[in-house]
C-alpha cells in the first residue's frame, strides 16, 4: 500500500471542508469555534483510499489570509494537492496565494476541484473554468486535470477521485527506509496515556518502544503507543497521518509544541542558519535587501530571520538568488527542504526557496566554486550532489551518518560512500579532492624533510600530520599515510614516515664529525665524556645530535643516560667481564662492580642502568645480581 499526503488549497468558504467530508465521509472542522463560524481555523485530517494499493492521509488546510501560517502548517509535507475553486466566485486571493505556496514548496502533483457546480449555470461554469486554466498557465501546474463537482449533490465525485487515483500513482513514494522525521502539528495530553503529538510523517517508520527525540530542545522520549487515523498500530510508516504517545520525564504538555520535530537517533542537530536558494514571487511587491527580517515556515515551524544575499545586493520580484538565512530561532532541517518566506509586516507570503545546506558555515558572499557546488547540491543528480556535499566540507570532511541530513537522500542510497569521488575514515567522509591533495601534501612534507634532516631516520608522526591544513583532524592525516603506506609511496614504522628505501647520509663535514665523535669514545673505553665534555667543536656542532642517534643506530655506540654514550665494543666487553666473574651472585652493589669495572662512580651508575636495560644485571631491592641467563644484549 502506497501512502501519501493529500492537502487542500483554496480561498475561504470554497467548499474545501464539505468536498473533503464528501469523499471521506469525515468532518475535518472538530473546534468549536470552526463550527460556530463556520469556516476552518485549524487543520483538520481524515483517510481517504482510493484503489487496493493507494491511500491518502488528507490534511484539510484554512482558506482565510488570518490563518495561512496554520495552512503553511499543513501545507508542507503534501505530495498531492486538491486545490478547490468555486465555481460561482472562480479564482480569488487565497486561491492565488495557495497555489503559490504549493509550488514553492514544490509539490509536483495539484488536481483542481471545482466546486459547487450545483450553483451555476453551463455558460458561468465554463467562464469559470477558463478563470482557472488561466490561473494555472505558466505554472508547474498548466496541465492539472480539473474536475467539475457539488458536494450537495455529489455530481463529479467519482471523476475527482479517479483524477486523484492518477495523479497520486504518479507521485513520488515516501521511504520507509529513511531517516525518521515527524513534525509536530497539535499536541495534547489522554488521561492516562499522557502526552499525545500528532503530524504526517515525512520519512522513516516509528515503532512501539522506539527511542526517539524531540528538536529543538533535545527531550529525550519513547514511544508509548501509535495510532493511525484513529487505529492502534505496531508500526507508523512515512506518509501516515500519525499519533505518537510519548513517555519520557521531559516531554510533559507544556514542553512540546508545534514546531517541533519527533526524529530517531540520527544526528540531527537545529539549526541557527541554513544556506538556501530563494526566489520572491513576481507579482510581490517586495524586495529583499541584505539583513532583512523575514518569517521563514518549514515543516510545522515558523521563525523569524535576517536574509544575507550571497551572490547580490537585492532581491525584487521575480528574482532568484542564494542567500543565508540566519535563524532568531533553532529550525531542523534537512538539504532539499523547502521554505516559504512571509513579510515581517504585514505578513504575505513574498517568496520561498530550497535548503542546500542545513547547518552551515557562516558565509558573506559566493567564493570560488561554491555557487556552482550549491546549484548542485539541490539538483536531480544524487551522486553530484553527495560530491558537492564533500568537496564543500572540504579538510573537515563529513561524518558517515550525517549524509542522509547533509544530501536529503535516504541512507540506503548512500550505501556505496567509497568510490572515486570520496575517501573514507574511522569518523568521516572526505571528497576526492582533498583526498588527493592531502596525499600530495603529505609526499612533499615528508621529501622537504629528507632533504633538510638527511641524517634522521624519517619524519615524526607528529610532523608529517602538520603538512594538512589545520581543518584537517590527525585521524585524516593518519588514514591518507596508511594508504600512501600500501601502495608504497610512503613506510610508516612506529612513530616514523620515510620515502620508501630512505636511509641517512652524511655530507663530507658531518662523517667528519662522525669519525671525530667516534676516536673520542673509542679512546674512553667505559669512561666517556659528557657531552659538555667533548670538544667545542664537537660539542657545538648543530648536527651532533642527529649524527649521535646515526651513531646509536648503527650499532657504534650504546646510549648510557641523557649526557653519557659509549663505544659499543667496550660496554660489550664489560657486559662480558661481568657476567664471567659475577654471574649467579645476587646483593651486588656499585663496590663490587668496580672490581671488575675499573671505572669512577660518575661512570659507573649510568653503565649500571645500561646494563640494567640489557639485562645483563638485575636490580633487586638495594643491590644488583648477574643472571646466568641474560636477556639480550644490544
């Protein structure tokens, strides 16, 4: 069964109620003061199946300008729209406004009633079918079927729901598989069941016992009990008008309201701006200038906001232009929404648009490729628009499970996130581009550093992720070398980066040095120089510590502590003096290890600790002993 949301449209007292109560057999006008008045104020919702595999949720909208932010409620979320035009007063002001609505929030689908036919004469009907046709030519909607109808005497109801059956077959199916979504439009408490919200839900399905929030606000809750259009049920699904009763400490009747959205466990996070391409209506007289405060309607929300134009200094009819909108209140949304704009005062709908970015950087203007990326990312092509998603997150890349948010596309489209347009980590997704560019940065900083520290071994860690800009997190520059590393571009050993085959090499002047350092401690035996001890020339020399660590690697010398380093034949000749006259004697101290080395105190306790490291001795308590099996030597 296919579900979809079927809205009204129409001027007041056109007769949208009684054609609605005609199909459906329900009464949407349930206040007291709608019936008094006799017009709707507020939404009202009936079910209306119209063949074995299709069924609408109908969501009857005002008529009157008072309460269009109550139809703009409602409005939103329509696949279908049933617009009702009487036939004895024809198109009027709201009619105008209501079809402008419906295709700024792009609605695709619009079949027109045109009621009270009982009313007319054949001559007035069709003057006021040529008023219509004429209403919806130049629009998305020219090609509406429309379809005479009394609801006195029921002439017309079997065409109009035929032409419902059709337009609605072809109308793009909600997905269940989506995330979850349902504004909220009333809220109310059941004695015993406790807080009640009500809404279509635009996507995903809900279930009993589902954990789910409330946004803004983050009111944790669960999901106590589901009804649709009255019937209790395990499972709501996207495109069913649905009760959800809530349990949770937070969510009491004076905490929720309209506005606010029942999402799952996706990350959803309000907005306080949002990046969107809007138009202003041709016939308003408006213009938008920048910082102009405007009512910006999304879902069943409606908040206050100043337009920053991003590619113009002003907006009048009929223009396009993209803009960010700066919230006065947090809004959730999601890329591809659509928004219809109202003055500020007096309130008219002026314009609308559609969302590329939900929760945006702040921008002032367009730079480089960002309009052409924004056109892309509310465009029909899905993979342009994941690309445009990623190269504009740019170094900072864009978590996995944000995507459904950030593209506006379920996630069982996005299931293949790795391919030639992106790369992927532990925590995020990052376009080709920087990919590649991250790559490139990381070859080059690791070759300057070769070039500029021949004698290292390779290039810290630490260092090598510093070559990505400072948007770029570590676990980015991490993943890019562990590639680079399989495909042999680059080794990372521990904590090191190299060009493949890199080893260290000495200038002329630093073997130099090498050979000097190396008389030194061969001279010394087991009684070296500090390093403050060795020649100035030596000592000073701004290569000495590089050149020593060569040293130490190449197996010349052993390191004793911090200011001491050895020949390494003579610390293996003393290791070997020790374990021949000590081994297997335990409570050693420094006394009895002089009979053997013959070293000073000065000397002795770092190659003590050295020997230590080796396991040549053990310490135990206060004294030392010489196993008779070592562990390994240098």
């Amino acid at each position: 069964m296919r579900r979809l949301i079927l809205g009204t449209a129409g001027h007041i007292d056109h007769g949208k109620t009684a054609l609605v109560q005609a199909l459906t057999g329900v009464d949407t006008d349930r206040l007291a003061e709608e019936k008094r008045r006799g017009i709707t104020i507020d939404l009202g919702f009936a079910e209306l199946p119209v063949s074995e595999d299709l069924a609408f949720g109908v969501v009857d909208v005002p008529g009157h300008e008072s309460f269009i932010r109550n139809m703009l409620a409602g409005a939103t979320g329509m696949d279908l729209v049933l617009l009702v035009v009487a036939a004895d007063e024809a198109t009027m002001p709201q009619t105008r406004e209501h079809l402008a609505i419906v295709r700024l929030l792009g609605v695709e689908r619009v079949v027109v009633a045109l009621s009270r036919i009982d009313l007319v004469e054949e001559e007035w009907l069709e003057l006021a079918l040529d008023d219509v046709r004429e209403l919806l030519a130049g629009t998305p909607h020219a090609d509406a079927p429309i379809v005479p109808t009394s609801a006195v005497t029921g002439a017309g109801l079997d065409e109009l729901q035929a032409a419902l059956a059709r337009e609605g077959a072809r109308a793009h199916a909600r997905l269940d598989d989506d995330i979850v979504r349902l504004p909220v439009d009333r809220v109310f408490t059941v004695r015993g069941t406790g807080t009640v919200v009500t809404g279509t839900l635009w996507s995903g399905s809900l279930s009993l016992d589902q954990r789910v929030r409330l946004e803004p606000g983050g009111l944790a809750a669960r999901v106590r009990g589901l009804q649709v259009h009255g019937r209790s049920v395990q499972t709501a699904r996207a495109g069913e008008r649905t009760a959800v009763a809530l349990a949770g400490g937070r969510v009491g009747r004076e905490a929720v309201g309209r506005g606010q959205v029942v999402v799952g466990a996706d990350p959803w996070v309000a907005a306080d701006r949002v990046t969107a391409r809007i138009e202003l209506l041709p016939d308003t007289a408006w213009a938008i200038e920048r910082g102009q405060r405007v009512r910006v309607h999304l879902g069943t929300s409606e908040v206050m906001a100043r337009v920053f134009l991003l590619d113009c200094a002003e907006m009048v009819a009929g223009e396009v232009a993209w803009a960010q909108l700066r919230l006065e209140a947090p809004l959730v949304a999601r890329a591809r929404d659509h928004v219809v704009l109202r003055s500020y005062s007096p309130m008219t709908t002026i314009g609308g648009g559609i969302l590329a970015e939900p929760s945006p950087p702040p921008r002032t203007r367009l730079r480089g490729r960002e309009g052409e990326l924004l056109e892309a990312m509310v465009g029909p092509d899905r993979g342009l628009r994941r690309r445009a998603v990623l190269d504009l997150a740019g170094w900072v890349g864009v978590p996995a499970e944000e995507l459904p948010i950030r593209t506006g596309d379920p996630p069982g489209t996005l299931a293949s996130r790795e391919d030639e347009t992106g790369f992927e980590t532990a925590r995020a997704l990052y376009s080709g581009t920087v990919a590649d560019e991250g790559r490139r940065l990381l070859r080059r900083q690791v070759a300057r550093y070769h070039r500029t520290q021949p004698l290292r071994p390779g290039m810290p860690l630490a260092e090598a992720r510093e070559a990505l800009p400072p948007g770029a997190g570590a676990e980015l520059a991490d993943a890019l070398l562990a590639h680079l590393a399989e495909k042999g571009e680059l080794e990372v050993r521990r904590d090191l980066v190299r060009e493949p085959g890199f080893t260290p090499s000495l200038t002329a002047e630093q073997q130099g040095v090498r050979s000097r350092l190396a008389e030194q401690y061969l001279a010394a035996g087991l009684s070296p120089p500090s390093i403050r001890d060795l020649p100035a020339a030596l000592r000073d020399h701004p290569d000495l510590w590089p050149i020593l660590k060569l040293m130490e690697q190449a197996g010349d010398i052993v390191v004793l502590n911090d200011d001491f380093f050895a020949d390494a034949d003579a610390v293996e000749r003393g290791a070997r003096d020790v374990q021949e006259r000590l081994v297997g004697r335990s409570g050693l101290g420094p006394a009895d290890f002089r009979e053997v080395l013959p070293v000073t105190r000065r000397h002795l306790l770092p190659l003590l600790a050295c020997f230590d490291r080796l396991g040549i001795t053990v310490r135990r308590g206060s004294g030392r002993e010489v196993p008779a099996s070592p562990g390994p030597s240098r």
